[in-house]
C-alpha cells in the first residue's frame, strides 16, 4: 500500500456453498490473541500432589495454540502480561509455523506467477503431527508442578480438541477462543465450516493463490497492494481494527497452511476430552469463525457431555482476533477457577 486510504472500504460477501464445497476451505486467520475461562481441574491424585510439592501457590501454566497461517507470536501481549501477574506461558508454533515456518521464495519476491505453483512442505503436515507438537508442550508443562490451562485460537481448537483426548489427565481447563470445536456432525474444520452456519462467514476465495486442491496448502499473499482483497482480508479477521494495527497483523502471517489439517477428524470423546471443564469465548462479530457456528459447536459440545458444559463468555463486538484492547479477556485468563 503507497497510501493511507482506508482499508475496509470495499465490501466483500461470502463464499457460495459450492465454491466453498470445492475448494474445501475452513480455518480462521489469526494474528493476535485473547482468550478466556472458568472451571476446576480433573488432574489425578498423584499429579494434584506433585503440582503442590514443585508449583508455586496460585501458579498455572497457559499453554496457547495458534491459528492457521499464524504462530506462537500470535499471543506475545497476552502471555506477557499473564506472565506479570505470576504465571508460566508457552507459546507453540506448530510444525513448519513460526520460527520453522516456510517462505516460498516467490513470495519474497513478489513473483505471483510463480507463487501460484511453488510447491511447499507445509502441504505435507497432518493433524497428527499439530497434536504430537502441542501435547509434548503440554507434557513437560505438567512436570513443572501446578495446573496446565490449554487455550486454542481459531484452528488451534481442533489441537485442543485432540490433546484433551490424548492426555485429559493433565490438563485442569480448556477453553476455545473464537475456535473450531468439531462434533459428530461435524467432524472435522472443513465440515464445520460447510455447515449451513459456518456458511455466513467471509472466505478469501476470490484471493487465494494458485490451486488448493494441486498446492496441498491454502496460499494467502498477505503482502499483496491489492484493496479489494486487503478489504476482504480485515473484513475476515479484524474489521474493528485501525488501519496500522491491521498492517501489524499482516505483518505476522504466514502464506500456507495445510490443507489436510482442515479436513482431518478432531472430535472429542465424553469420556476423555469431554471430562475436562472448558469454557468458549463467542465472539459476537466474528466473520471468519461464524457467531451461529460458534453456538452450534458448543450446543452439540454440550449435548454430549450434559453435566460437564462450556462456560460462555460472550464479547458482543469483538471480531474473530477479538477487542483490539484484550484487558478484559487477561483479566478472565488470570482469573481461571482451576
């Protein structure tokens, strides 16, 4: 961009069921994070012990799961200021994200044409490997003593949704933060975001880069002058944001992200997943994760686990990164019953 105009000033519209079918899109785009939560821990005996004997009265540790085409640095405002208040944070990058994340050449560049066809290792991540990275996190975090709360954004919910079937045992909360929870109905991100209610939110269709189904990757060019797809692109993730902080949240993205992440089952079992306490935080504006998904995932959450439900927080106006200002969603965080 040369200018200062303003960003959001074209209108964009989502993406018809088909075209959306076809292209097998469904993740939210991140950039910066929020989170929140309220419950009590499921740790077992031996473990609540161990937490007393090496954890610091009242410490926790916040383990934080990004987003697609984001990273751990998705969190640094939040995790700075939880760590202020006395906890332990850790951010993950997930494989091939963040400080390993992969840069086509052509998108330094600018070389659209070969970016269109620059194949990429990330077309190669599973699910699997997303989960492997965020439990051995979450394994070591417990060895520290004291209570694990694991927060996923966005995509990071179907991570949070399989650690809690991996290792229910070591997690006292997990909460979900404008993020996919998949059901039985809805098994996967892809069928989430097919649903008649994931249908409502704003896609970048009309602005991906090359071939999905050929590239293995949804590829964004977050670097692109092009207003139309700037404006669709804050539209999705930030659109009560200023200009400059939008940049900034550009500025932290990533081109690709797996496609077979999107399509891969993350459906948690009621009697591992669904006996740890979780909270949602709904996100009232947001364009990327539906509001109307967001509470048929917790409605079919809760259906399978009645005497064990989300606790909702709902912030009206936020969009899918949340209120620009995130004081109110540090101070739920800090706050956690665990």
């Amino acid at each position: 961009m040369a200018d200062n105009e303003n960003i959001s000033g074209t209108k964009s519209s989502a993406a018809t069921p088909s075209r959306r079918q076809a292209l097998r899109l469904g993740a939210g785009v991140g950039g910066v994070g929020l989170a929140a939560g309220l419950g009590v821990p499921v740790a077992r005996a031996d473990e609540r012990a161990g937490s007393r004997r090496h954890g610091r009265p009242g410490t926790r540790t916040y383990v934080l799961v990004h987003g697609t085409h984001s990273a751990g640095a998705f969190w640094t405002a939040i995790g700075r200021e939880l760590t202020l208040r006395g906890h332990r944070v850790v951010t993950v990058d997930q494989p091939l994200h963040g400080e390993q994340r992969f840069v086509p050449a052509s998108y330094q560049t600018q070389d659209l044409r070969a970016l269109a066809t620059e194949p990429s290792p990330v077309a190669a991540l599973t699910l699997d490997d997303f989960e492997r990275r965020v439990t051995g996190v979450v394994r070591r975090a417990a060895r520290l003593g004291g209570p694990v709360v694991l927060v996923g954004h966005s995509l990071g919910g179907a991570s949070v949704s399989r650690v809690g079937d991996a290792v229910p045992e070591l997690l006292a909360h997990i909460c979900y933060m404008a993020a996919f929870c998949p059901s039985r109905s809805m098994p996967s991100v892809n069928a989430c975001s097919d649903s008649p209610e994931g249908r409502q939110a704003v896609t970048p269709v009309d602005h991906m880069i090359g071939d999905p189904e050929k590239l293995g990757v949804l590829r964004l060019n977050w670097r692109t002058s092009d207003r139309k797809a700037l404006a669709v692109f804050k539209e999705m993730i930030c659109a009560d944001y200023s200009d400059v902080a939008f940049l900034r949240v550009l500025e932290g993205l990533q081109t690709d992200e797996s496609m077979t992440v999107y399509d891969n089952r993350a459906v948690g079992r009621a009697d591992t997943w669904g006996r740890i306490p979780r909270t949602y935080l709904r996100f009232g504006k947001d364009r990327t994760v539906a509001t109307a998904l967001q509470d048929r995932m917790i409605a079919e959450a809760d259906a399978l686990t009645p005497d064990n439900r989300f606790t909702v927080h709902n912030v009206p106006g936020a969009g899918h990164l949340g209120p620009e200002d995130p004081t109110r969603v540090i101070d739920l965080l800090h706050g956690l019953a665990v």
